[in-house]
C-alpha cells in the first residue's frame, strides 16, 4: 500500500511539475493533435489523452500507470528540442552524459524468463508494436518510442549454458532528451506490453 501511495504522490508531482510548461510551445515542438481540453501524444504505439487543466493522463478509457505519466511528462519537458537519433546505439549505461551510479540492469531478467517461454509469442508482440527487425543477438527489434526516439531490444535464449537475457540498446545522446531513471520507466513499461500482448497470444 506504501508504495502505491508513494507512486500516487509521484504521479501528482508530475502533473503539477507538467502544468507549469507552456503547452503551446510542445504542442508547436512535437507537432502534437489537440483541442480546447486536450492534448495527444504517442508513446509506445497508442495515442494518450492529457487534460490540459488538470494533467491527467489516459490511454483510451484507462488511466495511465505511474511509468506511463512519468515517462510520458519527461519526454515532453526535459529538453527545448524534439528527440533525434543519431544512428550510435549503447546500452543504458554507457550513454553520453550518464550519471557517475549506474542502476542495475539485472531487472530485465525476470522479463528475459518470461519472454523465453514462448520465443514466437516475442517476436509477434514486437511486430504488433511497430518493431522493425535487426540483426542483433538471437531476436533484435528496433521499437518506436516516442515520435523520433526508438530502442532496440537485444534477446538471446537460454540454452543449456546460459539462461535467457534480454538487454535494450538506446540512441548513444538518449540522456539529451530523457533523466537516466526514466529510461528505465520506460522500458518496464514496453516490457509489461510486450508480456500482455504475449499473454493474449492464442497459444
């Protein structure tokens, strides 16, 4: 319970914290579709509804989690220029502009595990969000972010060695346009995609 009100309360900051920014600066940087009440994003292949008086964050008629708004918020307000990839791809903690303490990466293999169960479900749920493939580890798709901002994600299968790893390649300048936690918000959030999509997959 502690946390979810501690994610609550990070969640509102973030809406406040949002509602200071001139939204017709973003809505003219990112080429955004909006109304009177609203604003549209895309994040993550779906389009997100933000009220633009009280900064509530939707995705169709669900209310949006705490990785969504927060990823979402930063995307949107951390830098004065729209995201553009320069081609050079690291992974999270080789980024230009990283912070000294690295977060540690080992997370991603509870998803490794699960994506490792049914490798074809993987590959589809990557194609249903936009993923294009590459030729990177055992699986590779590169998947749109936000606007010009993708990942690629990295997947090798177990076998009788080694378990199953999963690890995600960022544009190298991804820290100009995103705080270093939020990538990690962020791809959790793919990830739960990815699984759900996975586990609506007719086996």
């Amino acid at each position: 319970m502690m946390q979810r009100d501690n994610y609550e309360i990070q969640k509102g900051l973030a809406q406040k914290y949002f509602l200071k920014f001139d939204q017709n600066t973003l809505i003219k940087k990112f080429g955004l579709q909006y109304d009177e009440n609203s604003l549209y994003v895309e994040f993550t292949g779906e389009i997100y509804r933000i009220d633009r008086k009280t900064a509530e964050v939707t995705c169709g008629s669900r209310k949006s989690g705490y990785h969504e708004v927060l990823s979402i918020f930063d995307l949107l307000c951390h830098s004065g220029e729209k995201p553009a990839q320069t081609g050079e791809w690291a992974p999270v903690n080789s980024l230009r502009g990283r912070p000294a303490i690295g977060v540690d990466t080992k997370f991603f293999d509870r998803y490794a595990k699960e994506f490792d169960t049914d490798r074809e479900a993987f590959i589809g749920a990557c194609r249903k969000l936009g993923g294009k493939k590459v030729l990177l580890g055992d699986i590779g798709f590169e998947i749109g972010i936000f606007y010009e901002m993708s990942l690629i994600v990295k997947f090798y299968a177990s076998d009788d060695e080694f378990p199953a790893q999963v690890t995600v390649l960022w544009d190298a300048d991804a820290l100009k346009y995103v705080y270093y936690e939020t990538t990690f918000y962020i791809v959790n959030h793919l990830f739960d995609k990815i699984r759900q999509i996975m586990q609506e997959t007719p086996a």
